[in-house]
C-alpha cells in the first residue's frame, strides 16, 4: 500500500510539474521563442494561453504565418484548444493531435514574378509582415541548412465557424466549416489534408464585387508531399487531388471586369440568376462544368449595348492547371428576349445561340463556334467590326447560321473561315485586329452574284468584278499575313 501510495504521490508530483512548466513556457514566451527561429519562415503568435492540463493548450487570438519561395499564408483564431504532445518538442515538432477552433480567418497568396504581376494582384488578401505585391526573391531558394528547422503537425482540424477565407482574388465570406491537418517544414517540406471546406452559407467575392450570394457546397482536397525549393509556382498541381462545387445566387456581373479585360471585350454588368461550378481534380487536372443563368444582363462596348437573359454553360472536359490551359469544347452559350441598341438604331426580341465545336483557352481563347441568331448585327457591332454601311443591311437576314474560328487574347481578336448563310445570301469572311491595326476580306454572294469587300483599318473598298477569284486569293493571303503578325496562333 505504501509503494501504490508512493507512485501515485510521485505521479501526482510530475504532473504538476509538467503543468507549471507547460504553462510557465507558453504564457512566459518560450514556445514562442523556440517556434519563431525564422519568422520570415513561420511565425506563431497568440494574445493569452492557458496549459494547466498536461498536453493541453488554450489560446486566445492565435496568429500563425508562413510563407515558402511560391506562397504565403496565414490563418488566425479568435479561440483554439489545442491537444498536443509535449515531448514532439523536444525533436523541434509542435505536433497537435487534435484543434478545435473557433473564428478561423485564412488567407493564401501566391508570390509573384518580376515582369509577371497578375492584373488582380491588387484584389489578393494582405498578410501583416509581409510586403505587397507579394513578389518571389530574385535568387533562387538556397540549399538545405544543415540546422533542422522546427515541424508544425496537425493531425485533426476542426474549425467552425470560418468567417473568412480568402485564396488569391477569391474571397468567401459567411458561414463554414473547416477539418482536415497538414504536416509543413518551411522550405523543406509540406503535406497538406485530407482537407474540407463546407460552405454552408457564404458569399464569393472577388474585391468588392460578389460573385455568388447565399452560396452553398464543398470543397476537398489533398496535396501529396512535396519539397518547396523543388516545386515552383504552378508545378505543385500535379501533386494535388480534390473537387470543388458551389452554387449560389447571382445579383450582379460586374465581378467579370476582373475576368475580362474591357479593353477588348464587351462590360458586362447587372443581371440576377443563379450560377455554379462543380470541378474535380485528380493530380492536377480538373474536369467538370460551370452555370450561368441571368436575367437583364447588360453588355457594352463603345460601338452597342445589350441588355437582356444570358444563359452560359460552360463544359470542362480538360483543365490542366498547372499549364493554365482549358478545354471548353461543347460549351453553350444563349441570349433571350435581347434589346440591341446599336449605332443604327434599336431592335428588341433579338436572339443568339453558340456552340463551341471545339476550343482551348490559353492566354486568351482559341474556338470553332456554330452560331444561330436573328441577325449579325449586334454582333459585329458589340466587337467593333466595322463593315461598308450598304453591306449591315444584309446582315439583318433572319435566321442568321454562321460558323467560324474565333481567336480573342490581349493583342489580338480574329473571325477567320467565316461561312454564314440567311435566306438567299452566303458571306464568306476573314477579319483580324492585332494591336489595333484591322483587315478584313469578305465575300457577300446571293445566287451568281457576289461582291468582294475589303476593309484596312478604316479604309474600306469594293470589289465587284472578279470577286469570287479576288477573295480566293486574297483570304488566303490574309491568313499567312495575320497568323505571322499575331506571333503563333493564339496571337501571343
């Protein structure tokens, strides 16, 4: 009985030690000394701490950041328990088995290149300590230290609600809930999830702008091991798995000034619909489809205005993110119940229908369209392609059913192989615009008649004799003239 006595007074007594002690290093700033070797590399802070209970900490407004050559990130909590182990930090390892979390803020921001800062840069999440723009170190990363720097392990994550959590330009904001763990050793090593967010009622903003309102669904992902100093930038994708759905409410586009550059593509703003997104990703290449479904939606450029229902479903069999490179081939895309207001007037009731073919986007988009609409009008007017007055009155045929290539990037926007048909008439055509400098040739027959046009910048001329033969050799001619000027094919 004395020996049982004994041990239990001794086990009692180490106890208490482990619990002075593991209080007197937390709230004394010891663990943080011990953490923040590096805080360029990984900075833990907190405001007040709790640790009576051997392997147990309380702490209020937790603070950690970190950032490798490709990223920096941060997350705080306005209250966490953490259930650790004690004796990891002896081997320079925080590993917390278990966190429950409450107020979780989250935010990542992918480090820039000299001489390639993203145009939204402005819209990433700021990280106190960090500067902005977020821009890579000029040098490489250096080799590994011989000193072993500390590991943070997080086996089970469970943080709800999550109010913010804000990735690059996309920012949500509302109710979630947040699980998963991740094993990271700055500039050595990390390991992220299983991982999950659930959305349950959140808004998806890009700056200012909401993308989705009262949004709903998932997102889940696993990043396989990998070394930081080795992968770069978007060379980590092919080491992550996952999917990606939300749905929510659509109240605006004004969020597509971000996606677009208005410069060269119409303004889209107003509108009220519903829109989604559901992707799957497996080592790095994402599949699936995104939903657009709005209501007197606005679409302007200097020369027209739309404003009607557009209805987008964009189709994703192939999407290689680590090369930026998307294929949207079947995608749709349905004007209603439009009003065309154009230099020559207004007409209500127009309708347009496309279809991609086939088509990629990189740096800009590359697609074979089948279009259907009431008349071309619109159209051309909205992207600014100038044809001979005379020649807009046949292009109010009803009915309109075109096919052609369009090739839309920041330099360039192209219409090549051009066949439409409407009642009586067929237009045949090539048209270019590379850094604003135009030419265009078009063939405009009904029946044995035909009459050439032909357009450089705003000089445009006739040609009525022989013009079967001129355009033959003349689109041809354009061709070769236009894909050399664009540089390659997508005008880059």
């Amino acid at each position: 009985m004395k020996k049982l006595l004994f041990l239990l007074g001794a086990a009692a007594l180490i106890a208490i030690g482990l619990s002075v002690a593991q209080q007197t290093i937390v709230s004394g700033g010891r663990l943080r000394k011990w953490v923040n070797g590096k805080p360029e590399e990984l900075l833990v802070e907190y405001d007040g701490a709790t640790a009576w209970i051997p392997g147990t900490l309380r702490l209020s407004n937790l603070r950690v950041r970190s950032r490798d050559h490709n990223v920096e990130w941060e997350f705080r909590m306005a209250s966490a328990r953490l259930d650790y182990s004690p004796f990891a930090l002896l081997s320079k390892t925080f590993h917390v088995r278990r966190m429950n979390a409450q107020g979780l803020v989250f935010h990542l921001r992918e480090r820039q290149e000299k001489g390639a800062v993203s145009r939204n840069v402005k819209l990433f999440p700021e990280i106190a300590g960090y500067a902005d723009p977020p821009m890579r170190d000029p040098t490489p990363p250096p080799p590994h230290s011989s000193s072993t720097p500390w590991t943070v392990r997080l086996d089970s994550l469970v943080a709800e609600p999550a109010g913010e959590i804000w990735i690059g330009k996309w920012r949500f904001e509302g109710d979630a809930r947040v699980t998963g763990g991740f094993s990271l050793q700055p500039g050595r090593h990390a390991d992220i999830g299983p991982a999950a967010i659930d959305f349950r009622r959140v808004a998806l903003k890009m700056g200012t702008d909401t993308v989705l309102a009262e949004a709903h669904g998932v997102a889940r992902a696993r990043i396989r091991p990998f070394d930081p100093p080795q992968v770069k930038g978007s060379q980590v994708w092919p080491y992550i798995d996952g999917e990606f759905s939300l749905h929510g409410r659509i109240d605006a586009l004004d969020f597509f000034r971000h996606i677009l550059d208005e410069k060269d593509s119409p303004r889209l703003r107003r509108g009220r619909g519903e829109g989604g997104v559901d992707v799957k990703i497996e080592r790095g290449i994402g599949s699936g489809s995104a939903t657009l479904d709005a209501r007197s939606v606005e679409a302007a450029t200097s020369k027209a205005n739309l404003r009607g229902t557009l209805v987008v479903r964009t189709e994703l069999p192939r999407w290689d993110l680590e090369k930026g490179e998307i294929d949207v081939t079947g995608s749709k895309l349905e004007l209603r119940d439009v009003t065309a207001s154009t230099a020559g007037g207004a007409e209500v009731n127009w309708w347009g229908k496309a279809r991609v073919v086939e088509g990629k986007i990189r740096d800009g988009l590359d697609a074979r369209m089948d279009i259907q609409c009431r008349d071309a009008r619109p159209l051309y007017k909205l992207f600014g392609v100038g044809l001979p007055k005379w020649a807009e009155g046949l292009l109010q045929l009803e009915n309109l059913h075109a096919t052609t290539r369009i090739r839309l990037t920041p330099i360039r926007k192209a219409f090549d192989e051009l066949a439409a048909t409407g009642g009586e008439f067929r237009v045949s055509g090539e048209y270019d615009d590379v850094r604003g400098e135009t030419h265009g040739v078009f063939l405009l027959e009904k029946d044995k008649l035909a009459v050439a046009v032909q357009i450089e910048g705003a000089m445009k001329s006739l040609r009525p004799l022989g013009a079967r033969e001129w355009y033959a050799v003349a689109a041809a001619e354009h061709r070769k003239k236009w894909e050399g000027r664009a540089g390659d094919s997508n005008g880059r």
